[in-house]
C-alpha cells in the first residue's frame, strides 16, 4: 500500500470506518498522486516568479501557445481558458458553481454537509468511478429491472458485480414494497450492498412521486439500520426534468443525505442533458453520509481525483469553462426552464395521442412523468421485431429494450409529428399481428 493511500485510508476510517468497509480493493489503493509532477507545478505556479519549467504544456508571449485558425474558432475565449489542462477534481470554480446549483435545487440539502463536487468526462465515467471506487467482484448490485443497459457493461462485466434486479412498476406505480424485498433478500449474509437508482428514470421516462420517494429513502434507512453498509447511487442524468406535479422534485439524494453513518448517498449527474450539452462530457460526482465527516470528503475526493487522474488524468478544461460561464450567465435559469416547458409540451402531447383507444390492442404505455423518453409494453409481437420492421418500412427509429418494451425518445421529436409517429408504430404493428 502507498504511503499516500494508506494516509487516506487512515483518514477515512478516523471519520467513519463503515465508509471504508465499503471501499473497494482498488479504492483502498488508489490516492491523488499529491507529491508528484502536479503537486511541483501547483507549487511552482504560485512561487515560480523566474521561470516555470514544470508542466507539459507549451508556452508562448505569457500564455497557452496556440494555433490561430484554432483559436479563431472560440471568440471571446482565452488560449489558456482553451486550452491549458483542468486539475484532476475539476475547475474549483465549476465545482463550487456546481454545488450551487445542487443546493438551489434540491433545498433540502441547506445545512446537510456534502462533498465539493469533483467533475468527470460525462455522467458515464463519473459512473465508471464509482464502479472502481466501491465494487469488487461479486458485490451485489441492487437496480431495477427498467435500467439504462450501460450499467451491465460498467458495473458488471467491467467489475464483475452481481446484478440483483427487482421491478420497476408495481400497480401504475414505483414498486415500493419490491424494493424493499430486495434490499431484505440481497443482503442476507452480505454486510455491504450497492444499490443503483435513476430518476428520471431511463428508459421509462418516472420519477417516483414524494410519497414514493419517502418511501425508498425509509427502506434504505431501515436497511442501514440493520447493519449493512451500503453505497447508494442516485444517477441524476435527466434531473429537473418534471412535467407533473406530485413527484419527487428534489433529488434522492437530500432525502438520504447525512441520514445514517452506514448510509453513503452518491450523486452522479451532469450537465450532459440537464444543460443540454451531451457531446461536451461534462459529469460530476457529491457523496454525502451520516455521522462526521471531519476530512472524510477530503480524503474520499483525492481517491477520486487519483482514479480520474490515471485513466482520463482531467476532464476538456474547454467544456468546462463552456458549461462555467453558462451557470453563471444571469440568463441561464429562464433559458432552461424555458427548454424544460418544450419537453414537457412534448410528454404532454405524448400523453393526449394515446388516450386513442384505438392504440390498446397493441400496447399498453408504462407511466411516465419525467426526462426524455417513455415505453410501450408491446402485445403479442416481439418489441425487437417491431421495431426493426418500423425501421424498414416506415423509416421510424425507436429502441426495443426487452423483448416486450420499445422505447420511445420524445426529447428528439416535435409536438406536431408525435401522432405521427404512434400512427405508424400502430400500423407496423398490425401488418406484423396480421
Ligand atoms: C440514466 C443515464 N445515466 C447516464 C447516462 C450517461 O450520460 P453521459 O452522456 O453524461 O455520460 C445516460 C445517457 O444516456 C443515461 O441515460
């Protein structure tokens, strides 16, 4: 074990020893390589008066040395906001910003202590580190059946975790009491459980409502109260996304914050569809347990910062000066929720065109309240076939997620072709029921 780990973990178990029973083997090792090249140039930049011969990047005339028909193409950006390297966590200023933000929304976290957001290249690789962070082979994994098919790759064939899936929707709703059942049976005889949930969820489109939410947050505190460790990772990558009234607006994350010392809440989100900017890979990581915390985040974000820093070292310092300035335009909150009220006209005009009784012989809609998509629950043919016979013969693109559910992406459609669109769905459908 390094020195600068082990200090770490020293820290870590000093705050709370349950946190670092949770860790991984990986995320025992791993610590932020805080005396080597970039500790020397974080020093050097601020006492190298002379010359500063430390860093890889080149220099010209004071700033980042550059070429203009590069540059020419971000007017009103600096060559060094451009083009210089980020820290490993992120710039200091988009994480505090980032925090913010976090705290306007979801107001029940004023006062709960929780860690200075560290930024990721995209929710995808903060997930990515979390999966090093917390799971080893054979932990148990606890997500619904309805989930984004990429935590397989992340969590179980990169980890080797096991998936223990549970249902979604129990009676119109979030199965609650399977949930619950879940967490009972898959940690007997464990004394740690990763549990994964998303809301919105993808690719259903739900968000649970408070009393569905409140609900969660007591299973998982009943579970904590047993005795079990457990890591909770709330993926937020479609948050503030609402279009009904009654769900859960602030985030799962401040209902489990600071609840329990056995309690870790994780909040992976980003500004990838939040901020619509999915190409510019901008993710970000806050954790938050019960109990103190003295140094305990500190700690917990050098191991993150250690584990970004050895595969992505930092995320595009040009993406996140983008995403920056845009937190900070005064303009921002009016801009947003004026995007968010155009999704909504969408899920809303979902909503009206299946009223259409003449839709039921071939699906049944999943509930959906939130985010960018919702599913249909195919009748009598096989939602693979389905969708790529509407792909051939009516040039529609949609997503077969079981063999039963095709998912729809309203976020990419306009309200007036949505009619559309289920009318050829339908129409597919009967020449294959034919
Ligand atoms: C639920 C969920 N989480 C995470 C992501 C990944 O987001 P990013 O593009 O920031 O990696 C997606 C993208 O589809 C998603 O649907």
């Amino acid at each position: 074990m390094d020195l600068l780990a082990q200090a770490l973990n020293d820290r870590i178990i000093a705050a709370n020893p349950h946190v670092y029973a949770m860790l991984s083997d990986l995320g025992k090792r791993i610590y932020f390589p805080s005396k080597g090249i970039l500790s020397q140039s974080g020093e050097a930049k601020k006492l190298a008066k002379t010359y500063n011969a430390t860093i890889g990047t080149a220099m010209e005339g004071g700033k980042a040395m550059h070429l203009s028909c590069l540059m020419r193409q971000l007017p009103g950006i600096t060559p060094d906001d451009a083009l210089l390297y980020a820290p490993s966590p992120g710039l200091p200023a988009l994480r505090e910003a980032w925090r913010d933000k976090t705290v306007r929304d979801n107001p029940g976290l004023q006062g709960t202590p929780f860690s200075l957001p560290v930024v990721t290249t995209g929710l995808t690789h903060g997930l990515s580190v979390l999966a090093d962070l917390w799971v080893d082979a054979g932990d148990r994994l606890v997500m619904p059946d309805m989930n984004w098919d990429n935590y397989h790759l992340n969590f179980v064939v990169r980890k080797g975790a096991e998936a223990c899936l549970f249902p979604f929707f129990k009676d119109g709703g979030f199965a609650v009491d399977a949930f619950a059942n879940a967490l009972q049976k898959d940690s007997a005889g464990r004394d740690k459980l990763v549990v994964l949930l998303n809301f919105p969820n993808n690719p259903s489109g739900y968000t649970p409502t408070e009393a569905e939410g409140e609900a969660i947050a007591a299973a998982l505190l009943a579970t904590a109260e047993r005795g079990v460790n457990l890591v909770v990772i709330i993926d937020d990558a479609y948050y503030g996304l609402f279009f009904d009234e009654g769900i859960m607006r602030q985030s799962l994350f401040a209902k489990l914050a600071g609840r329990h010392p056995r309690l870790l809440a994780v909040k992976a989100d980003a500004a990838t569809k939040e901020v619509f900017v999915w190409g510019l890979r901008v993710g970000f990581i806050s954790m938050a347990v019960g109990g103190t915390s003295d140094g305990l985040y500190e700690a917990l974000n050098d191991k993150l910062g250690g584990l970004i820093r050895s595969v992505v070292s930092n995320a595009s310092a040009l993406s996140q000066k983008l995403v920056l300035d845009a937190l900070r335009s005064p303009s921002f909150t009016a801009e947003h929720a004026a995007k968010v009220e155009v999704m909504k006209a969408r899920a809303l005009r979902v909503r009206d065109v299946l009223r259409n009784p003449a839709y039921a012989e071939a699906w049944t809609a999943y509930p959906f309240n939130s985010g960018y998509f919702m599913c249909l629950r195919i009748n009598q043919i096989n939602a693979e076939t389905l969708r790529r016979h509407l792909l051939e013969k009516y040039g529609v693109g949609t997503i077969s997620i079981t063999a039963t559910d095709l998912r729809i992406a309203f976020s990419c459609l306009e309200v007036a072709q949505i009619q559309d669109l289920f009318d050829l769905v339908l129409k597919a459908w009967k020449d294959l029921a034919k």
